[in-house]
C-alpha cells in the first residue's frame, strides 16, 4: 500500500480553493451538489483507510481477536510507519466513528421531537404558531414535509414577502437540502479537513433556495427585501428546534443575510452544469475533481493489497 493508504486523509485539502471559489462563481445549485459529492466520497475514502489503518494496529495488540497470521512482518510492511500509524488509527477510527453515530442520533431526535411537536396541529403544509418570537424553517419528513413560521414573523412582512417566505422554505424541501447538509456534516465529522465544505453548503443551500424563491415569486427585489426585513425582525437570533440542528439559516440569520441580498440585488447566476476549466473556479473545480479520484484510487488501492496481504498471511 505504501503511502496510498495515507493520502485520502490528507486530499481534502485540494477541494478547499473550489469551497471558496464556489459560492463566488458558480451557480448554487451546482456549487451545493458538487462540494456535497466531494466531501462525502473523500470522508469514504479517508475513513475506509483509517479502517485498513487500524486492522495493522490492532493485529500488533496482546490479545486480539485478529487471525495470528495478520501481525506477521509480512502484513506490518505494506504500511509505512506501521507501529505509530496503526495504533494511532485504532482510537482516530472509534472516535470518527462514535461523533458520527452522535450526530446521526441527534438529527433523528432533534427531527422527532419536532414532529411530535407539531402533531397535535391540523395536518397542513404550512403551519402558522402564535409565537412572539419571529422565525421560519422547513420541516422535511414524517407524514409529509412542513413549513413553520410564527404570527410575528408574519406581521412584518407586506403579502409579496410572504409569498416569497414561503417560496423560499418549499425549495428547502422541494430540493431536499437536508439531505446535502446532513451528508456535508456528516464527511466533516469524519475528517476534520473538510469543515470549510460544509460551511459553503450551509450557505449554498440558502443561496439555492434564494433563487427559486426569485424565479417563483418573479421579483428578486422582493425576496431580498423580505430576507433582509427577517433578519431585523429576529434580530439574527438562532432558529429554534430542528431547523437550528439541520443547518438551515431559517428564512434569514445573520451571518450571510448581506451576501445573499446582494447576490439578489444582481442579474441572476447563470446555470452552468460545470464551470469552464479556463476561469479560476474552474481550476479549483478540477482540482477538487481530481483530488477526488484519486482519493478514490487510493483507498480502493489500498484496500484491494490489504485484502490479498491478508489471505496470504490467514492459514487455511
């Protein structure tokens, strides 16, 4: 294996020019599935390592359950450093493992008790709460997918900027972008060198869902104007609930609210599939495509030669 079985663990640094270029210069639609595909086969690849990491590891222990044969020379020698890297990838693994399980438990707890929250309320698409405290999100799942808002974030907005709230959280759910955000949480959870993509896909999505409010509503200057009138209203208080674990900004939050309303306050972004490879974002796209595969190569590399080392070091 060699160094192969190191180098997903280290390649999610070439897609970080693309997670900044993206939200720049691509459309958002492209920039959240791209990076979403990116992080989730490098988080793979660099935890399907750490796994083949840890079988050397593990072998080295006194009473493992492991075959003998798979702690002889033979088997310590297809990775470098075997003796520090092995052992150290038995608690890296447990631990990538277990934050993951806790985020997974989380999301389907946060999402359940929300639910059962809102089960007593007539079963509609949108459901209005007498709340004081202004806020929106999309509720995806169960029964079927939701859309909250409370009466004082109602009352701010003129009935244009309504229709373009609740634009704005059907695309949430239209699109599934729970689903990217829970895929971009996860990959960060499992290899911490892929934070800054799930950053940008937080932001993405919002800018998604921005646009096909844009193009439902016809008027982009409303839907800038009900995002900025939002983030007054709440004061760029945390959504509660299951929208402030899902990643969803609500219909505004404070830190990207200005971006976004200047990004509305522009022509709308072209919707390339892939940017050309003669433009920076473009290089950067490239570059994150390639660091992709071949953390791929490397993994299936790496895997394949420690299965055959394996069968030749396992008595029949």
């Amino acid at each position: 294996m060699g160094v192969f079985v190191f180098l997903p663990l280290v390649l999610p640094l070439s897609a970080w020019p693309v997670a900044r270029l993206a939200e720049l210069h691509l459309h958002p639609r492209t920039a959240t599935r791209l990076l979403t595909a990116v992080a989730t086969v490098m988080a793979l690849c660099s935890t399907l390592c750490l796994a083949l990491l840890m079988v050397v590891g593990t072998a080295q222990l006194p009473g493992n359950p492991l075959p003998d044969g798979w702690s002889d020379a033979e088997v310590r020698a297809a990775v470098p450093y075997d003796e520090i890297a092995g052992k150290a990838a038995i608690p890296a693994l447990v631990l990538v493992l277990a934050v993951c399980a806790r985020t997974l438990w989380r999301h389907h707890r946060v999402a359940r008790r929300a639910r059962r929250a809102l089960a007593a309320l007539p079963s509609r698409s949108v459901v209005v709460l007498p709340e004081e405290k202004p806020y929106a999100y999309a509720l995806p799942g169960g029964h079927r997918d939701r859309v909250v808002v409370t009466t004082a974030l109602l009352r701010g907005l003129t009935s244009p900027e309504r229709r373009a709230l609740f634009a704005h959280e059907r695309a949430h759910l239209t699109a599934a972008h729970h689903r990217h955000l829970l895929a971009v949480r996860l990959a960060a959870r499992a290899n911490p060198f892929l934070r800054p993509l799930r950053t940008t896909v937080v932001y993405t999505t919002e800018r998604w869902a921005d646009e096909d409010a844009a193009r439902s509503v016809g008027n982009r200057t409303v839907v800038a104007r009900a995002i900025g009138k939002a983030a007054l209203l709440s004061g760029g208080g945390p959504v509660p609930g299951f929208a402030a674990f899902t990643g969803f900004a609500g219909f505004a939050s404070a830190g990207p609210v200005p971006r976004r309303v200047a990004a509305l306050l522009r022509p709308a972004p072209a919707a390339r599939s892939w940017p050309s490879v003669f433009t920076s974002v473009g290089l950067a796209a490239w570059g994150a495509a390639v660091g992709t595969l071949v953390s791929a190569m490397s993994s299936a590399n790496s895997a394949v030669t420690m299965v055959l080392i394996l069968r030749a070091a396992t008595p029949l």
